[in-house]
C-alpha cells in the first residue's frame, strides 16, 4: 500500500481485519517493528480520537511521531500552482510536503472541507497535493471527502457484533446545530459496499448526499420506515449536499432515541465521536449497553496501527 486515502486503497478487507484481530488478541509481532522511523502528523483541524489513537499506533510499532497543529504553527500554505505568492501565503504545499518528506518516514494529514465551494472540497487539494509533492505515504486523517482510517474501525466493530454475514445497517442523518463535512458519512458507505453489508441510508430531503458514493443504495426519507428490523444504526449528522454546505432543519425530529431504536431488531448504536447529547442522539440510547461507540473509539488505535504496518512495509 503506498497510501491511504481512500476505503478502495484497501486491497483485501478481509485480510486486514483479520490483522487487526490477530492485532487486539496480542498475537501479532508488530511491536517495535518499525523503531526508528518517524510519523509526522499535520493537523489542519481539531482531533481527539485520531491524534491520540495515531500517537498509541505508533509507539506499539516503535514509531516516533511529531505532532503539528498547522493553522496555529505553521505558515500559511498556497495550494495552486504557477501562481505569483504576494498575498498572505507565505509558503507553497510542494516545498512544505518535500521538507516533511526529509524529516519524517510517514505522514499524516488532517484537513477538513470548507463547506463553502463544493468543487474545491471534491478536489481534496489539501491530502492530494501531499500526495503528488511527498516522496513518502501520505495518511489520511480524515479529508474533505473521505475518513478511511474511521470507516476502517467501523468495520471492524460491525464484525466484532455482527449475527450474520449481512446485517442490515441504516446510516442515519441526525441534526446538528452546525454544518458538518461528509467525510465520515461518504467513507462508511463505501466500506459496507466493499463489504457487501445491507446497507440504507435514511435522511430528510434536502440531505441526500453525492449520488456518485450513494449509488446503488436505498434511501429513505422516512426514518421510522428505514429503521425497522435494523441490526446497526450509525447515526452522523452532514450538511446539505445539494444545497451545499447549508442547515436545512433545526428541529429533532431526527434524533436517535429509545422509541425510534424499538423499531429495530435490537439493534447496536455507533457513532464516530465526538457527539451532541440529546441533539443527535438521547443519553438513554448512548449510554445503554446497546451502543458500541467506546469500542469503535478504541477499535481506532489498531486500524491505525495496521494501516500504518502496510504503508511503511517497503519502508523497513
């Protein structure tokens, strides 16, 4: 693997959650493996889960990592090429990504969308210009349009507590107060098609989210409807697509509570943190024994752990 980007960088699903297993279950001999190398990680954004998950990853495998917050220590990056820097950029991301490529083994890029232009999100121009200018694996600590590490974690807490082969998972949209990326949301969805789970999305109209990743999915705009018989609900709040970046409803109406959950087939509740109590989703439902988001947050230290093993395999 040279990079992870994306869920479809995943050769073999089955293989790495079969690694990360072996991974949890102490029967892996990654330990110190790579003692020495360096992990960089660049954080464009907030991050508790993934900073601190990425950092335990790494000294598991020996790894040392320097961590840097680059909208408060670094100097502001200019994205676009043959463009004359007068302005209040003072450095060029094919300069920033060839000097980290010198310091560090590996690095790992934060960088969520804007929500203000949708051509510019979908470009992913943060983590792709990394990707052309480094001469190192790039990481994706979750993009404008993607969370493949997340996703990754998803899975495997979905194969830790599945019943069947092909649980029926609702992906349900719940309110926000503010406008969130899709990224979360766009990497689930791609993990359960390559996973071939019986997957539906419910959300309001006006939230349905790019049809080029929904493809081939069901979607409901009635959650009670969707809900029913559900063996997964993963509820995550996204800003209107269509209506790009834009709050379209204000009540909660579409939050997760005890009554919606009834309707299902006594289904587990996950979400990827961090997460508005008793605005996405009622205390009672978080809280029950029921819900699985404390595993997933934990599952997040050895999905980084194996990413990171296959990237710096050609590495050692």
């Amino acid at each position: 693997m040279k990079n992870f980007i994306n869920s479809s960088d995943i050769q073999d699903y089955n293989y790495l959650l079969g690694e990360i297993n072996k991974c949890k279950n102490g029967l892996s001999n990654s330990k110190s493996i790579l003692k020495n190398k360096v992990l960089g990680l660049i954080f464009f954004n907030p991050s508790l889960r993934t900073r601190l998950s990425t950092q335990k990853a790494a000294i598991n495998l020996g790894l040392k990592s320097i961590v840097m917050n680059f909208k408060d220590d670094g100097w502001q990056l200019e994205l676009d090429d043959n463009i004359i820097m007068s302005g209040n950029k003072a450095e060029h991301i094919k300069d920033a990504a060839k000097v980290i490529s010198q310091y560090c083994d590996v690095v790992g890029i934060r960088a969520f969308a804007n929500l203000e232009n949708k051509e510019i999100d979908n470009s992913d121009k943060i983590i792709n210009s990394f990707v052309k200018h480094a001469s190192i694996p790039v990481l994706n600590l979750e993009s404008s349009v993607a969370h493949p590490l997340q996703a990754l974690a998803d899975a495997v807490t979905i194969n830790e507590n599945k019943n069947s082969n092909k649980p029926k998972i609702v992906l349900t949209w719940a309110p926000h107060p503010k406008p969130l990326p899709h990224a979360v949301s766009n990497s689930f969805i791609k993990m359960c098609k390559i996973n071939n789970y019986d997957l539906t999305i419910t959300n309001p109209k006006g939230y349905d989210l790019n049809t080029r990743i929904t493809d081939g999915i069901e979607i409901i705009h009635d959650q009670n409807k969707a809900f029913k018989n559900a063996d997964f609900i993963y509820a995550k709040n996204w800003s209107s697509y269509d209506d790009y970046g834009k709050v379209l409803i204000s009540d909660n109406s579409w939050m997760v509570n005890d009554n919606k959950m009834k309707l299902t087939n006594n289904a587990y509740f996950m979400h990827c943190l961090p997460v508005r109590r008793n605005v996405v989703v009622s205390d009672s439902v978080l809280d029950s024994k029921k819900s699985l988001v404390i595993q997933q947050a934990n599952n997040r230290t050895y999905a980084a752990q194996i990413i990171l093993k296959e990237l710096m395999s050609d590495e050692k």
